[in-house]
C-alpha cells in the first residue's frame, strides 16, 4: 500500500510521542488514539493557504460535522511544497482566527467625538460604510489631472486590508477598489 507523506508524518509523530512516555513507565497509546478519534470524528478536511504572511504556507482544516460544523483543528499540510507540514507560531494558532470567544460577534462603532464603543448590527453597518464610501467618492473624484489627463480617480480615500484575506479574497478587494477609483491600496502584511 502507497503511504502518503501526510500518513507517514501523522504516525511517526503519534510513535515518538507515545515512546516518550513508555520511557517513563507510562502509556499514553489508548488516551492518545480516543483523543485523536475525539478530534477528527465526522470531520471534513479542506485545504487552505496561511493568510499571515507571503510566505503562503498549505493547511489542512477539520471541520466537524461531516464539514457543516465548527473548525476543530488546524495544521499544516504535509503535502503542501512551500511548508511541507511545518508552520510559525502565526500559522500555527490559525485556528483562533475563526474560533475565538474573545472576538466581538458583531461590529462595533464609536461615532466621532464619542468616547464609548457601542456594538452595532451588521445590516446598520453594512449600509453606513456603503453611504459614507459613496458620498465620499462622488465629492472627491477627479476626472482630469492639472494636465488635463484623464485620471478618474479619489486620492481622499486609502484601503488597509486584510492580512486576514487570501490570494483570491485580495485581488476580488484591490478590484473593487480600483473600479471606485481608489489609488492609495494597501495590505498589512506588508507594513
Ligand atoms: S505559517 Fe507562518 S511562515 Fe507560513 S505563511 Fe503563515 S505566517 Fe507565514
């Protein structure tokens, strides 16, 4: 039977921890496999790329619930060629990115001059960014420059974002972006 270097990795990693405590006199075998079962029941495994850096590790996400559910784990990918399973602490802790108690469910707003954040819905946030974004182009946009060149652009408006994006999430944003007329088109990942 082909094994995988994914198969391969996942067992000697489970041998060398389990040896680790038979040298102690204690066995960790049957705790170690029910946590494992525990862990990767009905789960989904996709794969992904690390959002953190361009480096652009492989991951592999289990989601549980035959993949309707929640993620319950997050590692690197053994097969991936950039990161071959390893990963940075960054990469490592993906997973509290999408499950994380400490994360504000809905959006929070601190309007000008006020001093408290207040927690606001998405709808009511939605639609505020969309106002303020459209009344701030329509007054800033420039068709001609001072040469009298065809510019069609805003320079009072920059974007910052998203270190949590992927490749496809980042360029469907700078698109959007660059049809407003935007110029100024940061990402964080590069400050
Ligand atoms: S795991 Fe670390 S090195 Fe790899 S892409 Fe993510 S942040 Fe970069």
């Amino acid at each position: 039977m082909p094994v995988s270097r994914r198969t391969f990795l996942k067992f000697t990693a489970g041998a060398v921890s389990c040896s680790a405590f038979t040298g102690l006199g204690i066995s960790l075998a049957p705790a170690m496999a029910q946590a494992e079962i525990l862990k990767f029941q009905k789960t989904t495994i996709t794969t992904t790329v690390c959002c953190y850096c361009a480096v652009g590790c492989g991951l592999l996400v289990h989601t549980a619930d035959e993949g309707k559910g929640r993620s319950v784990n997050v590692e690197g990918d053994p097969d991936h060629p950039v990161n071959e399973g390893a990963l940075c602490a960054k990469g490592a802790a993906m997973r509290q990115m999408a499950e994380n108690k400490a994360r504000p469910p809905k959006p929070m707003y601190r309007a000008a001059g006020a001093k408290e954040w207040k927690e606001v819905e998405w709808d009511w946030a939605y639609a505020e960014i969309a106002k303020r974004v459209k009344a701030e182009r329509d007054a800033s946009f420039t068709l001609k420059n001072s040469k009298g060149e065809t510019v069609n652009r805003t320079e009072t408006m920059v974007s910052l974002g998203s270190a949590a994006l992927d490749n496809e999430e980042c360029w469907s944003y700078q698109a959007i972006q660059r049809a407003l007329g935007l110029v100024h088109i940061e990402h964080q990942a590069r400050i």
